[in-house]
C-alpha cells in the first residue's frame, strides 16, 4: 500500500455514522468454535470500532480447547436451547410474544416455513422466536450470519418475524457442497434475495453465486476478504527463512487445518514420501485434529516416512504465532476439492503465513489463488499431485532467494488486501446502511478510499477465471 493509500486509511473514521454504537447480532451454527478464528477475529474487531457484538450460537459450544482471544469478546452469548423437555416452555413464551407484537409477521412467517415443506427449515422457524425475544431485549438492529447455509436460514428466519433486516456471509462448503442443491432449489436463491447484502470472502465466490443467475443487484454483493489484525502478526522473516532454528535443524514442512479429506493431507503424506525417497532433508508436522486422524497416522507408517511425519494435535493461534510459524521454512496447503464438492475457500493459515513471511505452496482449489499469486506470493500446483507438491516445497526449501521474494510479496499483499482494520471498516459500513439508512458508498469507491486494490484487478485473476469456465 502506497503513502497516499495509507494517508487515506488513516483519516477514514471507523464508523460513518453518529450516534449510538451499532448492535448487531451474530448467529452462528457454534460460538466460540476452534477452527473458526476468522469469525472471533472479525467480532472483536468490531468491538474495537465501538460496535456492540451479540452472538447466537445454534449449537452448544462443546470444544475442550478455545482460542485464548474469547476472553476479550465483551458481548452475550445466547445458545439456543433445545425444542423438547423444559425447554420447550421458552421457545412457547418466545412464540406468544412475537405473535402478540406482530401477528401479521408471524403468521407470514410461518406459512413460509410450512412451504418449505422441510424439517430443518422448521426446527429453524421453531427456534427463531428465541433470537428474536432476545434481540429486542438487547436492541439489536442487525443479523449477521457466517456461512449461507443452516445460519443464513436461521438469521433469516428471525428477520422475517422480527422486521430486523439481515446479510450472511458465504464461506466454502456452504456454497460447494453438492447436497445443498444450489442449483436445482431455491433455498439459497430466497436467502440472497431476502437479505439486505451478502458477503462473499473471494471474488471465486462472488462469481459461483452469480453464475446461478439469481439477478441479485450487483450492490447487494461484496467481496469482503477474511482480514488479520496486522499489530499482532507482524513481519518476522523479511527473508522468508526461519527465524527460530536450531543448528542442523532439518527445513520444516507444516500443515495446519481440520484432519478432513478437503484440506488434502493424504496427498502431503506421499509427497513426503517421496521427498524422502530423493534424500531431501525435512520434518513434517500437521497441526490439526479431526476424522481423518487414523488414516493418516496408518498412511504414515504404510509410507514408511513415520521418522519425518508428525501429528501435532491441535494448537491454539497463539502457539502457532510463537512457536511454529517462525520455525517452518514452509506451508503446505495441498488442499483439494472433494467427490461431493465441499472444497476451501481461502484457509486462514494461508492469510497468517503470508503475513509473518513464511512462504506458502498451495493449490488451485476456490479463491486460494486471490491470496497466493504464483510466483509472486507463492506457489501454487494443481491439486491430487503430490509430485508437483513435493517439486514445489523442495523449490521454497532449497532456494533462499525465492523464499526471500515470496515473504516479500505475501507481505504487500496482505497489507493491501488483507487488513482486518480495513475490511472491518467496510463491514461497518454495510451495517450502517442496513440498520440506519445511513448512505453507502459502493465497492469500488470504498476500496479506492481505504488503498484495496479494484475489483477489476481481482475478476481477471486466474482463479477468478477458472470460476467463470
């Protein structure tokens, strides 16, 4: 980002509007969540921009290990509870009440549960009364659910009988999955359509809603990237060497994400195994936890490479800030696009690494390719090749005047285009026009006025044009 980009930043307020904070309301499918950072750290970024935060959890939260940065969200957490036993006698309070302020919105409401003829969509309608008492209590003005599947239909919901507009954002599988049927229902059609915007966390994104032709205004969807908080990720290797090794250390090869088939980890075990077999010198270690834990541990010692391969388990943010990324000479992210189609959007740990200077091989699987620019920010190979993944990271691990320009690039680029600061000012200013009628300056303007590089520049990017085919 240029001086007169970063001058503009600076005297743009972080909100604009006056008056009384924005309260806004969250709901989500499970709040706090381990693998969701990108939603805490957007939460408490508005936080800091003077918004109050309120969060709807549809499940209850039941991870052993949480992100230490919970304790800073200052908000209430609502779990909804559970449609039988005593419970049951909330959400009949909850109904009556919000029959007896609007009965008009509620019967509308529910006539429109009834014609979705489907069971989730009327546990849904069951619960949405809870989030709507709730809402008032708080003077919540805003819904805003992640992902645009389960929490876009419950925020929907509770918008319909509550009047409170709401927005979504669209992540991955709540896009890719085959068994939503984008293509074939409705469902997402009603929520894009119904909602006061939707965000998208790529331009790949973007271009998959669009491509349903659903003819929703342009306005109504944003491109608003998963953003990190650059004061807590500053740039460590300018060389994109490790700076914590010790001598004779082998190059560290790590992994972080949920063990499940999208992240393709399978794929990273046999290009260790073949990085072993050309007497490459490396370790490997995969931070994560998951389904496919077994499996990979039994590709491990098939592979014979159990010398060089590591499970770490799962690792809190922090201690992969502190301890991991400075000793990795590379991240790996061979993620990979699934038989039912679930597939990444763009990991966070791809954001993180590139932002402390660790150079990153990934693939071209969604919007990764907006965040890894090959050759320039990285490097990116097809997916399901493991030759092509052990040809890369041997490139990043041998070449230190490559690592050198990657972290250099995948630094620019995340102070351009992934800036929590920035992109949470944009948020805020989505808020604004749909709780307050407050005037909305369009995408382009915005990113012109806060240094983010044109739309333009992304639609034509590779990935984007592999939407588009």
């Amino acid at each position: 980002m240029n001086s007169q980009a970063l001058s503009q930043v600076e005297a743009m307020p972080d909100s604009p509007h006056e008056g009384p904070p924005l309260i806004i309301g969250y709901v989500l499918k499970m709040f706090p969540r381990f693998s969701e950072t990108f939603i805490l750290n957007e939460i408490l970024a508005l936080q800091q921009k003077g918004a109050k935060v309120h969060a709807f959890s549809m499940k209850e939260p039941n991870e052993a290990i949480r992100q230490p940065d919970f304790e800073k969200f200052v908000g209430t957490l609502h779990v909804i509870p559970a449609l039988r036993g005593k419970d049951a006698f909330i959400h009949a309070r909850c109904h009556l009440a919000c029959f007896a302020r609007s009965p008009r919105k509620y019967m509308s409401t529910l006539i429109f549960a009834l014609k979705r003829r489907s069971r989730a969509g009327w546990n849904k309608f069951l619960c949405a009364p809870f989030i709507v008492a709730r809402s008032r209590s708080l003077g919540i003005e805003h819904f805003h659910a992640h992902f645009a599947s389960g929490p876009a239909r419950q925020a929907k919901l509770a918008s319909l009988i509550s009047g409170i507009p709401f927005s979504f954002t669209a992540h991955a599988k709540d896009l890719y999955w085959t068994g939503h049927q984008h293509g074939k229902n409705n469902k997402l059609k009603k929520r894009v359509r119904l909602a006061s915007f939707v965000v998208t966390i790529s331009e790949y994104n973007r271009e998959f809603i669009n491509s349903l032709n659903f003819k929703a205004p342009r306005r109504r969807m944003v491109t608003v990237y998963n953003g990190m908080d650059l004061n807590k990720w500053p740039f460590l290797r300018p060389r994109g060497l490790p700076a914590q090794s010790a001598a004779n250390e082998r190059p560290l090869i790590l992994a972080v994400g949920r063990l499940v088939p999208k992240k393709g980890f399978g794929f990273l075990m046999e290009a260790c195994r073949l990085l072993k077999e050309r007497g490459v010198r490396f370790q490997c270690a995969i931070a994560g936890d998951g389904p496919e834990k077994d499996s990979l541990l039994a590709s491990i010692a098939a592979k014979g490479i159990e010398d060089v391969v590591t499970l770490l388990g799962s690792i809190p943010q922090d201690r992969l800030r502190s301890q991991w990324y400075p000793r990795a000479a590379v991240l790996a992210q061979p993620s990979v696009v699934c038989d039912d189609g679930d597939q990444d959007g763009i990991p966070t740990v791809i954001i993180e690494a590139l932002a402390v200077g660790l150079p990153v091989v990934s693939t071209r699987v969604s919007g990764i390719g907006e965040a890894v620019i090959d050759g320039k920010k990285g490097l990116l190979i097809d997916a399901d090749r493991a030759d092509e993944l052990a040809d890369a990271i041997e490139r990043v691990i041998s070449d230190e005047e490559l690592a050198a320009h990657l972290a250099a690039h995948g630094r620019s680029l995340i102070e351009t285009r992934f800036d929590l600061n920035n992109n949470m000012k944009m948020m805020i200013n989505l808020f604004s026009f749909s709780a307050r009628n407050v005037a909305r300056w369009s995408d382009d303007k915005f990113r012109e006025r806060v240094g983010l590089p044109p739309l333009l520049e992304i639609a034509n990017s590779p990935a984007v044009q592999d939407a588009k085919a």
